[in-house]
C-alpha cells in the first residue's frame, strides 16, 4: 500500500514555477531544434510580469481553449483584466477569436443561447422549450449569418483564448518525451503523492535529435487521435483521411510502433466492415503485428490458400513474439487442409482443471467468488493476476530498471526506462539479468524484494501498482514458492515484458499449511483460455510449476 503522506500546501504561484521549469529545461537541451516560433513563445512569456505569466499558465492548465472572462477569478493575481491586457499586447493570448463553433459550444449556457436565437431575427425556429442545448448550437450554425451571431456574442460576453497552442505541444513533447504528461505530474509531486527514482541522466540523452522527429511525434499523435474518434463514429470516410496521411517516412524515421498501431486498427476497422481489399492494403503497409496474421486470414476467407501458407511460412520462420509463433502453427495446419495436405492435428495441451459447483452472488466476480471458496475451505489466497507478477518483478530488478543505461532516461520524470516492454530491454542489460536471475535461484528474492519494497514505497514504477501490493502477499509468496519456480517466473517476464506481461493466472493459493502454492485461473461457464494464458501455462508444466484451472458452474443461476 501507498504510505500516508502528511499533506502539503501549494505554494502561491506554484504553477509558474513549474511551467518555467519546463521552458528553461527545453530551451537548454533542445535549442539546436527549437523553430522561432518556439523561440518566440519562451522570449515572449519572459518579458511580460509574472501577474500575466500566472493569469497564461492559469489558462493554458485548463480545458478550453476559450475561456470566459467573467468567470476568471484567481486571487494570487491582482487585476485578471490587466494581466490579460499585457498578455495580448505580448501575442499571448487572443481577444475574441472568431471561432463561433468553439465559443458556442463551450462557453454559453443554455439561456445564452436562446437569447441568442431570438436576437437573430431571421431565425425561425419555433419553440425553444422543444430543443436539447446540442441541437440549439446546431440551429445558430447552420441558420445564423456569421457576422450576426459574432456581433450577439460580443454583447453576451468576454472571452479570451490562449495562444501558442501547438508550440505548448512542441515544448510539452520535449520535456516529457510524450504527450500523457502535464503540467498536473508537477502537481502530484509538490503534494507529496508522487516521486519519481533517481537516476542518472546525460545531455547526450536527448529523445529528439532532429526537428522532423518532433514533427512526426505530433502528426502521430494527432492522427491516433482522430482514429479513435472517427472508429468511434464509424466514419470510414474520416479513417481514410488518417491512413493517406501515414507515409512510409513516418514510420521509417523513428515510430513504426506508432505508424503501425494506426494502419493496423484502421485496417481492423473495414475487415470489420467486410471491405478485404481496403484492409488487406493497409495491413501491408504495415510491419507489427497483427499485420501479418489479418493478411493470411483474408487470404484464408477469400480462398487464396497458397498466399495464405506462404504467409505463415514467413512468419514461422521469423516470429515477431509468441503470439505470431502461436498464429502460425495453428493456422498453417488450417490452410494445408484446405489445400488437400494431410496434416496431423496439434495436440492440444492438457491442464490440470478443478470443476467447480457454486452458488451463484452477483455481488461478487467469479475470481472473487472463487476465491472465497477456497478461503472457506481452509485455503488462503489472493487475487494476483498480471499486477501482483509484474509488481515482484519491478521489486526484484528495480535497480536494473533504473540503471544508467546510454539513451533509457531523458528527463527526470520517467516512470521506467524507455524500451522497457520490448525485447530492447533484457538486450541492454543482459548480464545484470542474468546475474540477478543466477542470485534468485541459488539464494532467493526474499531479502532484496521486501528491503526494495520498504525503501522505495510509492516512487514511481511502470511495474509497481502500490495500491494493489501488499508486503503480506510478498511475504507469503517468497516463503512458500520454491526459490526456482520464482527465477522461472522472472526469467520468462525478463525476456520480453510486451510479449509476457498479460495472461498471468487469476488467483495464487497456499493450499498446504507451510508449504506449497498453486497458480489458479478461473473461468466461468463459457469462458475458455486464451492464447496468452495457455502459453503461460506450457511454460509452467514446463517448470513443474503447480498450477490449474478452475472451471466454475453456477447452482443457482
């Protein structure tokens, strides 16, 4: 669990602090790049007075991007009407921006906008009582004249709009390395409810090193962005726009990850639909998977069998992670039947299963009901799954993590190194793994993974999830699982933490008293084992692990 932390008070004006710590950072490390735009913004932002340089951060914090004057109230800043002022007269921010649509929508409520309508005396539009506020905003867009609904606007109210908006982006994507992160990381940690590792860092470590990387980063992020939205809307015109955007040069330079992420859901997106032949082209433009299993099960669904085989082959003989590897012996067996070969069928592994017969509480998962049987039976547990694996793995390697390792940490706001859930990571530090694999086998984690667990309590981890670790649980584990099927555990996670980090068993039971543990997937009636699971579960018959499945079957439902 977290550790209670006394509360904090936020200094007046902390924000700026934080902003400026940002600009200066940026300024320093990436001056090489930084267009005169960006120059602008950080020259511009520094010679107004801080009074105007709260009121911009203020606003810039917040959702917007209009903001209305006369609910602006800041008592750390002593006239709201001044400091604005001088922010427009520096270009930094905007008076009346002419976007109706934004304004509109996100500024007037609902009265505002009748009134509106009446003042437009052209409109008729018949009882207002009769609309939603959505389709009021529709009526004065598709009915108002421009300049007649900018003119009642400025009689309604004041608004303001920050600018600089992508240059914010430009400088927020430099600091962090990401678009995720704010302004509110420096929040969290000024309120004692966030801290982040120590670890070395290098002026040479620098994430962008060229001005179109920065630029690729945004479009890549803003064309996720709109995937989502127009899958969402079940636009396929709007996800057309997106992929004639994704050149090859985006995914060349810096992020196939990212590049590849999109085709793939977009082609997902009109397989969906029924429509192979768009979705074929697109998951050929891209290299991750699952690009290359939808291609050979379009070709498997339109009867291009040899195309289909010559796909698997492909992939058999060069995998891209286990899942692929998995696809490919499955499905060739598939396909060379459709081709006339006679093919034997895999033998399907055999797991040990524990049939269950419960009564049936909707106030409970099935993993939780399954849990309080076994407790009332006299056998202790409790939930793991993926979370409690990965948390004692980030607690036995948390060094490793955060070693200096050349290019893993550019800012001191990083959660885990980058490349942590690819095979990149066991690559750079293979034999500090497999020292540390060696130790735990021969003298087990017990000492390092709790003396880690109360000194770094609550610093930040990609694998750590201190509300749901308990030192209890850690406890129990370490004692009453064999020291190798612990190293077993890790070595496999250490492969490849992307590939492995999914598909844990549901529940970790001791069901002796002083020894033994047994790892438990539950699934109810229905449900079958996926792919991840059962790959989990070969490695632990593999490793005379104890594991099984619970089948659970409702009395009462």
């Amino acid at each position: 669990m977290v550790p209670e932390t006394t509360a904090r008070v936020l200094p007046v004006g902390y924000y700026l602090n934080n902003f400026v710590e940002i600009l200066d950072f940026v300024d320093k490390h990436y001056a090489d790049i930084l267009e005169e735009s960006d120059k602008l913004l950080s020259q511009q932002f520094r010679s107004v007075g801080f009074h105007a340089q709260r009121l911009y951060v203020r606003l810039i914090s917040r959702k917007g991007p209009h903001f209305r004057a006369d609910k602006l109230a800041y008592a750390e800043i002593d006239s709201i009407s001044a400091a604005a002022t001088e922010l427009i007269e520096a270009g930094l921010l905007k008076e009346y921006s002419p976007d109706v649509e934004g304004v509109l929508s996100s500024l007037l409520s609902r009265a505002e906008l009748e009134g509106l309508i009446r003042n437009c005396h052209h409109l008729k539009a018949g009882p207002l009582s009769q609309y939603k506020k959505p389709q009021l905003i529709a009526l004065l867009l598709e009915k108002g004249e421009r300049e007649e609904l900018l003119s009642g606007l400025h009689s309604i109210l004041h608004w303001y709009t920050p600018q600089y908006g992508e240059t914010l982006l430009v400088y927020r994507l430099l600091f962090f390395g990401n678009l995720h992160q704010d302004l509110t990381e420096f929040v969290l940690l000024d309120l004692g409810l966030l801290r982040y590792e120590t670890y070395a860092l290098s002026p040479e470590d620098r994430l962008f090193n060229s001005r179109q990387l920065v630029r690729d980063s945004l479009l890549l992020s803003r064309l996720n962005e709109l995937a989502h939205l127009a899958e969402d809307s079940d636009d396929a015109e709007a996800l057309e726009a997106v992929c004639a955007q994704l050149t090859p040069a985006n995914a060349e330079r810096s992020f196939p990850r990212r590049h590849d992420r999109i085709l793939n859901r977009a082609a997902r997106f009109f397989e969906r639909q029924k429509r192979d032949d768009q979705a074929l082209a697109l998951y050929q433009g891209a290299q991750a998977p699952p690009s290359r299993e939808r291609q050979a099960r379009i070709h498997e669904r339109n009867g291009r069998y040899t195309k289909a085989l010559a796909l698997c082959e492909q992939i058999a003989e060069s995998p891209q992670g286990e899942e692929e590897a998995t696809f490919a012996e499955r499905f060739t067996i598939k396909v060379k039947r459709k081709l006339g070969h006679a093919v034997k069928p895999l033998k399907r592994a055999v797991h040990p299963q524990r049939n269950l017969a419960l009564t049936f509480n909707p106030e409970f998962r099935v993993e939780e009901a399954v849990l309080r049987h076994y407790a009332q039976n006299g056998v202790p547990g409790f939930y793991a799954e993926n979370v409690f694996w990965l948390g004692l793995f980030g607690l036995a390697f948390w060094d490793i993590i955060f070693q200096p390792v050349r290019g893993a940490f550019f800012n001191r706001y990083q959660r885990g190194p980058k490349g942590l859930f690819s095979a990149r990571f066991r690559l750079e530090r293979a034999d500090a793994i497999e020292a540390r694999l060696a130790e735990i086998e021969a003298d087990g984690p017990t000492t390092r993974v709790l003396q880690t667990f109360d000194r770094k309590q609550g610093i930040a981890n990609d694998l750590v999830h201190w509300n749901y670790l308990t030192r209890q649980q850690l406890e129990i584990t370490l004692e009453r699982v064999p020291r190798t099927h612990l190293a077993a555990m890790l070595q496999r996670l250490s492969n490849h933490l992307g590939d492995t980090k999914t598909g844990l068993p549901d529940l970790l039971l001791f069901p002796d008293s002083g020894f033994g543990y047994e790892l438990v997937e539950v699934k109810g009636p229905g449900d079958q084992l996926q792919n991840n699971q059962r790959r989990w579960m070969a490695y632990f018959k593999q490793c005379g692990m104890a594991y099984a499945v619970a089948r659970v079957q409702w009395l009462d439902k």
